[in-house]
C-alpha cells in the first residue's frame, strides 16, 4: 500500500481539479510519483460525491499512451457508479453504527437502573463504549479530593495507572476539562510521555466531562492507537452517552450515601451494630482463605450508668463521641470502629493477633483515662475483652463471645484493665 497526500502525484492533481488527469507519458509529467518502475503511463479519476472528492480510481499501464478517448470515458463512468456504490456503503455503514451507538446508548440507560453498585456500573458502562464505538480502549476518571481517580477501564491497550490510580485535577489536559467542562479531542499523543497518554499505545484521545446538574463528576476518555482517530462527528452519540453516564454514577453515588448511612450510627458517627455484623464475617472468611489472622476488640465505658445518673445524659452523649473518636484515629484504615450498642464498642483488627490486639486495646485504655472530657470532674475508663482467629473462635459467633467473656473478666477484675479469655474457656463456653 502506498499513502500519498490529497495533493501529489497524478492522482492529487485529478483530486484538486476534480476531472480525469492523464499523462501518457509518465517521464515527461513533471507531477507523477513513482510507484512501480514499470510504469509508462497513468490515469487518475476522481469518484465524486456531490461534488465532493471520496476517492480516486488510478489506473497505471507499463506501455506508453495506454489508454485511448473511449477507454478514458467509459472509465469514467465506470467511476460515477463506484461513487454512487462507495456512498451507498458509506451511508450502510454508518447507519449500522449509529444503530449499534444508539443500542449502546439504550444499554447504558437500562444498566444504569439496574445496576446500582458504583464499580460494576463503571466497569459495564466501559465494555459497551468499547464495543459499541470500536475504539481501542475506555476508561472512566471520577472527581476525588481534587484529584481524577481512574475507577474502570476496558480495552486493548496497556494501562499506565492501575485501577485506583490518582491524576492531579488541576493539570493539562485535565483542568481544561474540568475548567471549561467541555470536550477536548487530543488528535497526536505519540509525543507525549506515557503518564499523560493513560495507555501505553494510545495515539490520540477524546475526552468528555461527566456533568450532572452542573457538576462536574470526572471524565469519560476514549482512545485510539491510531492518530487523529476521533471526528467531531461523533460528539453528539458520545456526549448524550456521558450524559446518562453522568447521571447513573451520580444515582449511584446517592445510593452509596443511603447504605453508609443505614450502617452508622446518629450519634457518634462512626459504624453500627448492623455493619459489624456484615464485616465480620467477611474477616474470618478472608482470614480463613488465606490463613492470616485477625482480631476482635470488645469494650465499654466503665460505670456509665452513674456517668449519665451525675451528669446528664447530654454529657455522657459527648464522652461516646468522644470515645468513639480516640478509637477511631488511633486504628489503621483497614480497621473498624463500631458502636455496638449503649456504651459498648466492636473493634475488628485485620491481619492481627491476640498478642498484638492486646497492645492495641491497651493503648486506647491508656489514651481514654488520660483524656480530658469537658464537664467531667474525673477520669473516664474503659475495660475490653480480646479474641483471635482462629486462636479464640472460628466464626463470628464464637470470635464475639471469646471478646465479651474477656470484657466481663476485665469487669470482674476491677474495671479499667485488658483481659484475653483462655482459648479452653472460649471453647467451653461455645458449647
């Protein structure tokens, strides 16, 4: 295959006139390009659209002053019905892919109702584009903190950024985006470094803001390993795509925010009762998989009864969140913090064991009866009870009852103190 420019050569020449050019003598035209050294002669006609240019027939003869009047005319309209047929299939073609883009659009819609959790709505909404479009690669970049997160990607090109990885809002072309909240085509990536194409191959980019209700959730990208792959042509299937996008993640954010708050608690902000549940059975599986450890904390506020009997209940409200607070900045991430109900808190400890649970539920004993809680005359103790898995239980069940016979051994043993039930009394009392 040779590429030569709408402007060169023999068959340029019939482009800009838009009529047959025929050099019978290739030697003597100063405008041929060589292509194959037999070559002694060259016709090029233009196949016309509406008087637009949609290709050249070339034909090339190795005798000199090949083609005579009539063969030069009946070519001619032999290229009339290859323009009318090139169009026809032009037109086919891209009525097939305004259908298959309106079908992706029709899919997007439904899954957007259907699927309410945020990653596998991402995740689908990538593979439809993908498909639907036929581009090399989709990706979805969400607002977080001033920065665009790149949360689900679908393709064949190779990521620069594992999924979760961070893109500072504020630089090229991204603040562009986010700025104007308008689309931008990138037609050439080949120069850029690899950081700002996303993908390894990506050789040109469109990319479309996610607005919903004016605000801007982050960005839709589409990327070729071709240059100068996108057409504006295709903005208005794209935009009305990242419109309903748009709009499901922003649903999906809300129902995000109704499950969190269903799993926290009013008062002290941090998780409930109902979400210890859930998580803790997912840490004695995940433990269990893969044959790490993990522990259980449970503790309460020493005396609080009296607490709430001398100084009120508005009081002993702010030393729950108060508590509920130490607790929770002094634990890793990966950690929970719950209120179990009243003034008894759950502490789930990944990749822990009883030893070490031990040191942390020390430390915040230590940290509670050193705190100084506002209105309160005197100091605030707490006693716990520590169990590991698979050490003091091997199931939810087993793990929480573990932790209370070591908060009622702390309780019986003066208050304020860390206590481990014996692996022989968490299994006499399971049964």
């Amino acid at each position: 295959m040779i590429r030569l420019a709408a402007d060169q050569g023999i068959t340029g020449a019939s482009v800009s006139k838009k009529q047959p050019v025929y050099a019978p003598d290739v030697s003597k035209d100063a405008r041929y390009v060589c292509a194959t050294q037999s070559t002694r002669s060259e016709l090029a006609i233009p196949l016309m659209v509406r008087d637009e240019v949609v290709g050249v027939l070339d034909c090339q003869s190795d005798q000199l002053n090949h083609f005579d009047r009539e063969t030069i005319e009946l070519l001619t309209l032999f290229s009339t019905q290859a323009s009318i047929a090139l169009e026809n299939a032009r037109l086919y073609s891209l009525e097939r892919q305004r259908a298959r883009q309106l079908e992706a659009i029709n899919i997007i819609a439904q899954q957007s109702t259907a699927v309410m959790e945020l990653e596998d709505l991402l995740t689908r909404v990538c593979t439809v584009i993908q498909k639907a479009f036929r581009v090399s690669q989709v990706s979805l970049l969400l607002r977080e903190e001033g920065d665009l997160v790149m949360r689900a990607f679908h393709g064949e090109l190779t990521p620069c950024f594992p999924p979760g990885g961070r893109l500072p809002a504020t630089e090229c072309p991204w603040s562009e985006i986010m700025d104007i909240s308008g689309t931008v085509i990138e037609k050439d990536l080949t120069a850029a470094p690899e950081s700002f194409r996303l993908f390894k191959e990506s050789a040109s980019r469109m990319s479309i803001p996610l607005i919903s209700f004016g605000q801007t959730l982050g960005v839709l990208t589409l990327h070729s390993s071709k240059v100068d792959a996108f057409r504006e042509s295709e903005l208005q299937s794209l935009e009305s795509v990242a419109d309903i996008c748009a709009n499901s993640i922003q649903n999906a954010h809300y129902v995000e925010r109704v499950k969190q708050l269903a799993y926290l608690d009013g008062l002290t902000g941090i998780f409930n009762r109902r979400f210890f549940e859930l998580r803790i059975m997912e840490e004695v599986e995940r433990a269990r998989r893969y044959g790490s450890t993990m522990a259980v904390i449970m503790t309460d506020i020493d005396q609080f009864k009296r607490l709430n009997d001398e100084f009120g209940h508005l009081l002993g409200d702010e030393v729950l969140r108060q508590v509920s607070s130490v607790f929770h900045q002094q634990l890793r991430k990966t950690d929970v913090v719950c209120r179990y109900g009243g003034e008894e808190f759950a502490l789930l400890l990944t990749q822990t064991n009883a030893e070490q649970a031990f040191v942390v539920a020390e430390k915040l004993r230590k940290m509670v009866e050193k705190w100084q809680f506002p209105g309160v005359p005197r100091a605030i103790t707490i006693s716990a009870g520590v169990a590991a898995f698979p050490q003091h239980g091997k199931n939810r069940d087993e793990l929480v009852r573990a932790a209370d016979s070591g908060l009622y051994l702390a309780k019986q043993n003066g208050r304020n103190r860390v206590c481990i039930t014996n692996a022989a009394e968490a299994a006499s009392n399971g049964k």
